[in-house]
C-alpha cells in the first residue's frame, strides 16, 4: 500500500498546543528518522575535510588555507542552490527532489575519492554544493509536514539530530579512516553512507506534494518581518563565527595544542558527542524560549573561540573548550531554525530556502576569511575572528530579539 500524499504548503507550527494531540505512526517517525539520516550523510560530506585538511593540502601540494576551499567553495553554491532548487522544483513531489539531491550527494563523494589533483577535486565538491542547498532548504521545512503541529519541533529535532550525529561519528569517523587508510578512502566511505541513505528514503519517504509553488516573490517576503529578519542577520553572523574558526580547528590542534592525529580525532569526537547533547538542550530550552536559546548557543560559541587562543596551548584546558565549543553549536541550528519558524510560521519553505542561503553563504564566507586570517595571522587569529562574530550574534538577539512573529503575504 502507497503511503498518502501529504500537502506541505499548510502551516505546521500552530499558535496554541492541542491538549490532546494526535499521536503520529511510527511510519511517519521512520519517515523523519530517514530525512535525519540524510543531514548526518550531508553534515559528514560537507565538513569531512574538516578533519582531513592537512593531509589534503600535503597530497595535493596547496596551503591549509588553500585547502578551506574544500569547505568555501560547495557553501557558494549551497547558498545560489537552495532558493534556485525550491522556486524552480515548483509543486514536484519533494521525495523525488530529495532523492535527486541524495543521488548527488553520493556522485560527488565518490568523484572527489577519485579526484586526481586539486582542482578536478573542487569540482566534485562544487557538485556536493547543489545537493547540500537543495536538501536544507527543503529536507529542513519537511519535518514539522510530516507529524500534527504540536510534534513539530521533536521532528525538527530528530532531523537536526543528524546534524549533530554527522558531528559525532562522521567527522571523526572520517578523520580516523583518513589516519588510517588515506583521505580518499574517508571520502569514499562516505559515499557509501550516502547510498544506504537514499535505498532508506525511497522506502520510507511519503509523497509531499505542495500546495503551492514557491514563487521568488515569496523569498523577500520574508525581509518586511522584523522577528524573521532579525533571525537572518544572526544566522549570517553566527555561521561566520562557526566556520571562521571550526574549519581550522585541526590545524589549531596539531600547531599550537601540540596535539597528534589520533589525539585530534578523539577530541573532534568529543566535540561532537557535547553536540548531540546540545541539540537536545537546545531543542528543550527553544521549545521555552526561542531567544534565550539562540543567546546562549551563540554567547558560548563566543566564549569558547575567544577562550582557545588564551588557553588553548594546554591540551588539557584545550579538550575542556573544544567539548564546550561542541555542546554550544550543537544547539546552535535547533535553535536558530526554531526561532525562523516561529517568525513566521506560514512560510516554512521560503524561509528554510533563505536561511540556508544565508547560512551557506557565512559559512563559505567564513572558511574564507579564516583561511585568510590563518595564512597571514596564523591559526590562532581564525579563533579570534570566529569569536567575534559569534559575540555579536547574541548581542542582537539581546538586543533585537522581541520581535513579534507575522504572517507574510
């Protein structure tokens, strides 16, 4: 029997809560469970260079920073890619987009496993880009479609889950098969992930066609709402914060904690074990109060990065804030996606599509400023830069964040 259609265009977060709420069936939770299992595919593709960066730039002959480009260069893309794919995927049935983006996703881990030099190296990352953007943009707003409103942020949580799961076993895990076997072998690996999670979304996925498309008129929309707007400016600075300094952390530990490889991959996962505790945390204090969540994810990014520098020589004291680092962004996207939703609720795609635009964006903008800061300043100074742009994220939403929500035309 065909699962139902779902319409996704109607809104999911309701203004009140049912008390008695219906209670979704575990199809539709293995439905989530399989976007979930595509985030941890795309956060452990997007970032895997994270762990192997320097074994990277020594194979292939080019500077840590040069290197960054790694992560720099498939966020431009995501962030053309997400509004592109959302306006231009019309009333398509999303399983089936989901399934393309997946599909891309596993055609370019396996071309950069193959990728003979730099460049043909960057193009293969260049592809990951269109499936990163498409599937954030849309896998994101599909989870509060998938269960009655008042499941909404637990789904949303389960997918963000992903998130911090890629963060706890696929950055490391990558890192360690890079140790191991070579970094090829990591990207390789995780092609293979990638493939397993597409067989599971064919089969659980329902169909979710759309109400309505998505036209591009709906994407600024979002701008006249001051809570919304307000949520896009933090998500810009905060991702610049994030990835200025995350995508050199290696680097950071190998040069100046004195730290070895394996010594690296344990800690990274240790990051990313606090991560997934964090997206609970974040998950229970945004379902409380969406601004404190966010102000508190961004005041510890802020606290830890400007913290490393400091004291970041001692391993010790550099193992405390990488672990405090990790429990920080790990309630950092719940949070944040949280507070976009709730700004304007009838919106949900066209305002995932703009948030993963932006985010995307600082994310590239970041590793890029990071990396100029590390091949002019040192890696110390990618800490610094992070920590500031992170310092002034939950600055604004002190200071900004009581907007009211609204509803877009």
């Amino acid at each position: 029997m065909s699962a139902p259609s779902l319409p996704i265009d109607a809104p999911a977060l309701a203004a009140g809560h049912d008390p008695c709420p219906p209670r979704p069936a575990l199809a539709t939770w293995l439905a989530v469970l399989s976007v979930g299992t595509g985030a941890f595919a795309l956060v452990t593709s997007e970032f895997l260079p994270v762990g192997l960066l320097p074994a990277v730039a020594r194979d292939l002959g080019v500077t840590e920073g040069q290197a960054g480009l790694t992560v720099t260069m498939p966020g431009i893309l995501a962030a053309i890619a997400a509004p592109a794919l959302t306006v231009a995927s019309g009333r398509l049935d999303r399983r089936i987009v989901l399934w393309v983006l997946m599909a891309l996703l596993v055609i370019s881990n396996l071309l950069v496993a193959a990728a003979p030099s730099f460049v043909p190296l960057l193009l293969g990352r260049l592809l990951l880009g269109f499936g990163v953007g498409g599937f954030w943009a849309i896998g994101v707003a599909i989870g509060p479609r998938l269960v009655p409103p008042a499941h909404a942020i637990k789904a949303t949580s389960l997918i963000f889950a992903g998130v911090s799961l890629g963060t706890v076993a696929g950055v490391p895990a990558g890192a360690l098969i890079g140790e191991l076997f070579g970094w090829r072998a990591a990207f390789a690996a995780a092609g293979g992930i990638a493939i397993v999670v597409l067989a599971a979304q064919i089969a659980l996925l329902p169909r979710l066609v759309p109400d309505r498309a998505i036209r591009l008129r709906h994407l600024p929309a979002l701008f006249a709402v001051p809570k919304a707007r307000v949520g896009l400016i933090a998500t810009l600075l905060i991702f610049l914060g994030q990835f200025a300094a995350y995508t050199y952390v290696t680097p950071f530990l190998v040069q100046v904690s004195g730290m070895t490889a394996g010594m690296v991959t344990g800690l990274l996962l240790a990051y990313g074990i606090a991560g997934f505790v964090g997206n609970s945390a974040g998950a229970w204090i945004a379902n409380r109060d969406v601004g404190l969540a966010v102000t508190l994810a961004a005041g510890l990014i802020a606290a830890t990065t400007l913290a490393l520098p400091v004291w970041g020589a001692g391993q010790l004291a550099a193992t405390i804030i990488v672990g405090l680092w990790g429990l920080a962004f790990g309630a950092l996207p719940i949070s944040i996606q949280s507070w976009m939703f709730r700004a304007a609720p009838d919106a949900l795609e066209s305002g995932a599509a703009l948030f993963v635009a932006i985010a995307q964006v600082a994310l590239a903008s970041g590793a890029l400023l990071g990396g100029l800061a590390v091949d002019h300043a040192g890696v110390p100074a990618a800490m610094l830069l992070g920590g500031g742009f992170a310092l002034a994220t939950a600055l604004l939403i002190g200071l900004f964040g009581s907007q009211r929500s609204q509803h877009t035309a």
